[in-house]
C-alpha cells in the first residue's frame, strides 16, 4: 500500500497542489481562494491516495468555507439524524437571541414522548432545562429531547421545520428541505446534501464554538423526575470518533435504512477546523473510517493564515462633511487556506482607502484590506464607516467659521 501512495503521489503530486477554491465567505470575515503554484484558481480534489467507501462525502476547512475534497457533494439523500445540526443550529440562535436560556425548563408533550429511533425516554410532563435537551439531542440523538426543544421555541414542530427550511435558504443550501427536526422521516421530500450539511455545520461551529462543551462529552449521567419517581439515565455518545481520532472536536451521527450510514465530523488540529461529512456510507464503522481518513489527509495538505483584525483602523479624513474625519473598522477576520506549502509568514496587507467625501452612511464600504503572498493577491476584506456624517450645508460652514472666531 505504501509503494502505492507514492506512485500515486508522484503522479498526482501537481494535481494534489492545485486543488482548492473559496465556495462561501464566512458571515462574520473573508475568504480567498485557493491558487495553484502557477497562480490559477483551482478546484477542490475528486481522487485521493485511498479509498472512500461512502458515495458522497465532502471535507472543508471551517474558517473559508473552501472545499478540499467532494464526492458526489450535491447528490440529495436521506440524512438521518444529522438533520439534528439544524436543530441545534436554530437552538443556539434562539439562545443568541435571548428568546431562551439554558436555564429554562421544558415541559416534554404526549407528542415528544412518542418519537420512535433513538431516545432518552422522555415522559408526557417531565421537566428538563434546555441545557439538558442540548446534551441529549448531541451526546444521545434523543428524538424526543429534539421535538421537545421544537415545540418550545415554535410552539409546533410544523412551525420550527419550516424555521429550519428557511434558515438553509439563508446559508445557500440548495439540495435540502426538512420535513422533520430529528430525522426520523422516510419520505423522499425530507433530503439534503453532503455540501449542505457541511454549510449548516460551518455555520454552527463558527457562529457558537460552544457547541463544543457538549460535542466532546463521552458519557454523561441526566436525572428523569416522573411520576414514578426519580430515575437516573447514561447518555452514551453516538459519534466514536471521538475515541478512534484525537483531534476530533465534535459533531453528529445518523442513521436510517434509507440513509443509511451518516456522519459529519469536525476536528481541529493546529488551530485549523476541518469539517468531513459522509452520507450513505455502507455501515456504521466505514463512515467513521472515511471521515478520519479524510480528516487526516486534510491536515497532511493545510496550512492556514488568519489575520483577525484586532486593532482599530482609526479615523480617516472626510471632505465635506459636518466633521473632518470618519471612523473605519475592518468587516471581520480573514482567512486564508494554503496547500502548496508556502510560506504564510510572507503575507502582507495594504489598506486601500480612496478619499472620502459625504455624505457617507455607516457600514457601508469605505475601502479594502488586500492580502499579498508573493506579489499575488489572495484574498481582501472590506474597510467600512463606523459612523454616519452627512454633508455639510451653508449654514453648518457659516457656524463652523463663527466657532473659530468665537475660540480665536
């Protein structure tokens, strides 16, 4: 096998350096795309050096959005229980919000209680804070503990799958429709993609990396208070990468006789966050088995370079206005994702401002930060007003020479 690799290498090696691009920009920063050695956009990679088993599968790198590797990405099936990420997706929204807490308690319905699949056996009336459906929706995939979460904060599941429906409208995920929040659905109208479900991952790892207080739990105990009494219950994690691959941080497993074997890994090694999603794959050790190996080889190849912004840009000039100058921030952090081996050290940064003159309107774009590496440009982010300033009249420039005079 290893006589293999290498001869695989050496003829793929070229091919292996030119194998990235920029699918989606972060909300909240910038991504580049990836160029080759000769400095040409490229695409992500469809052969590897080994074998995956599952017929769709995708790895991307978190902080750009790139693709590094696909395999029948946009190929719509069944999902199982990764529909859960979504759950979770607009759990934490709704605790961004402020809508909920992880405090409040929730009161399991007749409805709740009686999902099929998997489960924490949840009774009609029993009480568990939000906090405590988190972990039984990641650690165990309770179907109950999700419904039960859908109903608190949409009062229906109806209500809470058509937030969901919209909310992967927003994040671009084209070949999704949910037509339930756990994945219990047999229907042909409840599917999604394995680039779909790599977007709704990015965006809940990178929006709340909290989720990773609950990702990484193993075991926990909860306590069921029912009529019956008090019960204690063991939630065993259902992602086993987390024992078969040191790095991994997280995220969800499914499975169903239409879909098959799921799963969507994340990891995160050298502060670079990799995404692996596996669909359909043919048992429940092989998607575990292709996500490491995709994991693996993805961290052999990446290199990333982030610059975060943390120091305001300050004020620039402004002609024409009630005031002399604006401020201006940066929008985010950038991101850059580098598989030739190249030296991210090298990189550099010119602001590029044109001059000002009001009116301008804060948020709205004043500039840009180019990144170099090389003499090439790899990317850029957008310098905005951080204040409103509109033009100055006849009258604003009669008080503005009354000022000086009155002060002289």
């Amino acid at each position: 096998m290893r006589i293999q690799n290498r001869k695989w290498l050496r003829k793929r090696g070229k091919r292996i350096l030119s194998a990235l691009f920029a699918v989606f920009l972060s909300c909240t920063g910038a991504g580049a795309a990836y160029f080759d050695a000769a400095g040409a956009e490229a695409g992500p990679l469809t052969e590897l050096p080994f074998e995956i088993s599952a017929p769709s599968a995708i790895l991307m790198e978190a902080s750009t959005g790139q693709v590094i590797y696909e395999k029948g990405p946009d190929e719509e099936r069944s999902p199982a229980s990764i529909t859960k990420i979504m759950t979770l997706l607009l759990i934490f929204d709704a605790l961004d919000s402020g809508k909920i807490a992880l405090t409040d308690e929730v009161t399991t319905s007749a409805y709740a209680q009686s999902m099929g699949g998997s489960q924490v056996f949840l009774e009609e009336g029993e009480v568990q804070t939000v906090e405590t459906l988190i972990k039984c929706i990641v650690v165990a995939s309770g179907n109950d503990a999700s419904v039960a979460m859908a109903e608190y904060i949409s009062g229906s599941e109806e209500a809470f799958v058509a937030q969901m429906n919209e909310r992967a409208a927003g994040l671009g995920m084209n070949h999704t429709h949910f037509e339930d929040c756990c994945g219990l659905s047999n229907s042909d109208g409840h599917h999604t993609s394995a680039r779909d479900v790599a977007l709704m991952a990015r965006e809940l790892i990178t929006k709340y990396p909290e989720i990773y207080q609950y990702t990484t739990i193993w075991m926990e105990d909860i306590t069921h208070v029912t009529r019956r009494g008090e019960s204690t219950f063991t939630l065993s994690s259902t992602n086993k990468l987390l024992k078969q691959y040191e790095w991994t941080t997280g995220l969800k497993t499914g499975s169903t006789n239409k879909a098959k074997y799921c799963f969507c890994g994340t990891a995160r090694k050298n502060d670079i966050d990799l995404i692996a999603v596996v669909m359909a794959a043919p048992d429940f050790k092989v998607r575990f088995e292709d996500a490491r190996k995709l994991l693996e080889h993805g961290y052999s190849l990446c290199a990333v370079y982030t610059d975060a912004q943390t120091e305001p840009l300050g004020d620039i000039a402004l002609s024409g206005g009630i005031q002399d100058t604006v401020p201006v921030h940066a929008d985010g952090t950038f991101s850059y994702l580098d598989m030739t081996g190249a030296d991210l050290s090298a990189v550099t940064k010119e602001i590029r401002i044109p001059p000002a003159e009001a009116p301008v309107t804060e948020g709205k774009k004043a500039g840009e930060i180019v990144y170099l590496l090389g003499g090439r440009q790899i990317g850029s982010v957008d310098v905005l007003y951080g204040a409103s300033v509109r033009k100055a009249t006849y009258r604003d420039y009669l008080k503005r020479i009354w000022m000086r005079f009155l002060i002289s």
